[in-house]
C-alpha cells in the first residue's frame, strides 16, 4: 500500500492543478503599491532626497507609492532619476516619468526611462540606480484583491494557515530543555499532546546530537535536566494523528545531527513511515500542493522540515522522508527584537532567497515568524495579539502571499488563533 500513494497523490494533484485559480495581484492601474525587488524581494523606500532598497515594513518607512499614469508619488514628490541615481524629485519633472512595462504575461514589470534603454535596478543590499540592466520589480498592492477560499477539505495546503509553535519542545512539561537557569524562560507553557489539543499544528523543534542520540534542547545539550528525545515527541504526534484521520501536522527541525543519526531516531518511532507526506514524491513541484482531502485519502497527515544544507549531507535526508525546507518554504526572518520595548515588524527573508520566490507552478508554503530573542509571557500577550495585524499590514504583501503558519511563542495568550482564523477565511 505505502509504494502506491505517491501515484495516488500525482494523480490527484493533477487534478486538483487543473481547477486551481489563477489570480493576477498587481497591474498598471492608478492605485497604490509597494514596489519590490523580484530579485532582491526588497522594497524600494525614500531616505531623504535617496530612493534605497529596504526590508519590507508595512505603511511604514516611506514605502508606500501611488502610481498616477507614468508617475510613482510618495509624499509632495516622486521617483525620479539624476544621472545614475534613483532620487526624489519634482511630479512635473521629466525624469519623474516612467514606462511601465509588464514582464509577458507574468505579474512582474520593468520601470524604463522612456526613449532610452534604461531602467530602474537593484543594486547590492540596498541601492537602486538607473542603468543598463532590466530588473523586474513586482507593483504590489497596498490593498489587494483577497480572495475567498474553497471548503475546508478541498483547500491546497498553500490555501490553509496553521497554528505553530516556537521552540515547541521548550515547555518545562514534558522535560529540561536547557541548563537550570534557562528553563525559567520557556518558549511555551503546555506539553505537546496539550499543544497538539488545543490545535497547535505547527512545531519548531532544535534538535541536537549527543551520545543519547537526537535531543530536543536551546544552544546546547549540557548540563539540561530531565531530556526529551527527539522520537519522544514525534511518537507524542504521529500517536495523535492515528487518533484523529483528519488533522495534519508539520514539523520544522532546527537541525545540529548527522544524517544517520536523524534517521535512526524517525526508525523508533512506531507508524511514522505509514504516515509521512512527501511532496518530492507527490509531483507537488510541477503540480502545487495537494488538498486536505488528498491528505486524508493517502494517509499521508505529516511533513517533516529540515534546516540542515543538502551540500552538507553524504545522505540526502530527504531519501528518507525529512524535507530540505529552503527547497520547500520561504521564511521571515525569525525575531522580532529583544524580549522588552519597541519591535520591528519588518518581514524580510530568513534565507538568501525572497519570500516573494515562485516557480512555474509551484508556490513555497510560507513560514511568518512572530516571536522575539526572549519569551517574556507580558511581551508574547501584547504580541500574539497583534499577530494578524501584522501579517495582513507586513507580511502577507512582503511575501505576496498568505502565511501558512504563524509561529509564535506562548500560543495559549493573546489568542493567537484568532489570527488563524482571521487568515484562513481569504487568501492573498
């Protein structure tokens, strides 16, 4: 049965990517947009007299840009050119006009000089110039065009947000996590069967090897009391799965062991294979995700994330089940500053590549941090309330797309399942 799913699924997929919407976000009407690097996924921002590239910030920082026919306004002046330079300059000015030109069929665009061959480009981590090249920006709205999405069960894996939580193995329940002093900051504070009931469905967990094998703890495994064994855990949900036919759960490791090592601990743990999802296998990369239901009738309720590098591996996890996340997923960075005062809600890619990364096809899921350096419970309340503010005002434009899951440190205050629900009703 387990060697006929993965044709089970393709099949299925197939289907399902035929009746997939195709939505377009931006075009070249007068409106409002953020005008963003598609190589960079940075946006450009006024500095004073400068146009620069910045990190995504909302209606923040000056980053927000009114197109009226071949202008781009931000305050009383808009984006212009002096020579090679971006700059502020006059409305009227005709260095302030622009061709925008859209990339074939795509959602992309070129912003040209008009009679010349030069356009608007990236350059670096933070500079943009007018020059030779023909960078594509994508004109995302301020306010899109959010669509409704299918019933619950017929609902892509990319159409679902899910609830997850930071350092999910850091509780102070099911065990030590860290050396004695540490402890007294827990990242959570209810066990994992507690999180998997109150439908937590997302776990970031660190994963660090040591004579005992594969250990769930902070930084390092020294002197923690009471450790939890990765396969601990994991049996916990792949137990709670086969008790409940229709959840599904995802697992982020934040990976300091070997290979083998790895896999010998998935081995312990009882029905995991029988269970496990693997889009490498499913044709999700040329067909899009699979639906709920196309889960539920393959069995296939769990997706385990690795962010260990493949070049590092002599035996590729993924040929046992545990997915390279960067190849699968985009992700913000993942603080948001320190435990106390003021947070940047900035929402800028953890990795090299932007969160706005697309293929023919194929769409990352999209992994919205929300949390800071340190758990403090007063800080997570105020914060996981404010959770879906900041995904529709930052990060869902930052990305071009909808969260798929939110994580956060003390889930059970601020209700932040609120803002799952709030998400899951239409998708960006």
């Amino acid at each position: 049965m387990r060697a006929t799913r993965p044709v089970l699924i393709a099949t299925l997929l197939a289907a399902a990517a035929l009746a997939a919407p195709v939505t377009a976000h931006a075009g070249t009407a007068d409106g409002v947009y953020y005008v963003q690097s598609a190589t960079t996924g940075l946006n450009a921002g006024v500095s004073g007299t400068s146009v620069l590239q910045r990190r995504p910030k909302g209606d923040e920082d000056h980053q927000q840009w009114t197109l009226v026919g071949r202008t781009l306004r931000e305050g009383a002046q808009c984006l212009g050119r002096r020579g090679d330079l971006a700059v502020m300059t006059p409305c009227d000015s005709a260095d302030a006009q622009w061709d925008v030109l859209p990339d074939g069929d795509s959602d992309r665009y070129r912003l040209k000089v008009p009679g010349a061959d030069r356009h608007l480009v990236a350059v670096g981590t933070d500079q943009v110039r007018v020059g030779a090249g023909a960078d594509l920006w994508y004109l995302t709205p301020v306010s899109p065009r959010r669509v409704p999405v299918p019933p619950e069960g017929e609902r892509r894996l990319d159409q679902v947000t899910f609830l997850t939580a930071h350092n999910a193995y850091a509780n102070g329940v099911d065990g030590g996590f860290a050396p004695p002093f540490v402890n007294l900051a827990p990242n959570q504070a209810r066990g994992i069967e507690r999180q998997l009931a109150d439908g937590v469905r997302g776990f970031q967990l660190d994963v660090h090897q040591t004579p005992d094998g594969a250990i769930l703890c902070h930084n390092s495994c020294t002197l923690v009391s009471r450790p939890v064994a990765l396969w601990v855990d994991l049996q916990r949900i792949v137990d709670f799965l086969r008790r409940n036919p229709n959840e599904f759960v995802t697992v982020f490791l934040e990976d300091y062991v070997a290979a083998e090592v790895l896999r010998a601990e998935l081995d312990r743990v009882t029905g995991l294979r029988d269970l496990l999802f693997r889009p490498d296998l499913a044709g999700v990369r040329t067909g899009g995700w699979p639906t709920l239901n196309t889960l539920r009738a393959a069995g296939t309720r769990l997706m385990i994330f690795t962010d260990h590098a493949r070049s590092g591996d002599a035996v590729p996890r993924d040929s046992f089940g545990v997915m390279y996340q960067p190849e699968w997923t985009v992700e913000n960075h993942w603080s948001m500053g320190p435990g106390l005062g003021g947070s940047d809600w900035s929402c800028h890619s953890r990795w090299s590549t932007p969160l706005t990364r697309t293929e023919p096809g194929f769409r990352p899921l999209f992994v919205m941090n929300h949390f800071r350096d340190v758990p403090f419970t007063g800080t997570a309340t105020t914060d996981n309330g404010k959770l879906a503010d900041r995904a529709r005002r930052f990060c869902e434009p930052a990305a071009r797309k909808t969260p798929t899951y939110l994580a956060v440190d003390h889930y059970h205050l601020g209700d932040p399942m609120a803002a799952v629900r709030a998400l899951s009703g239409e998708r960006f």
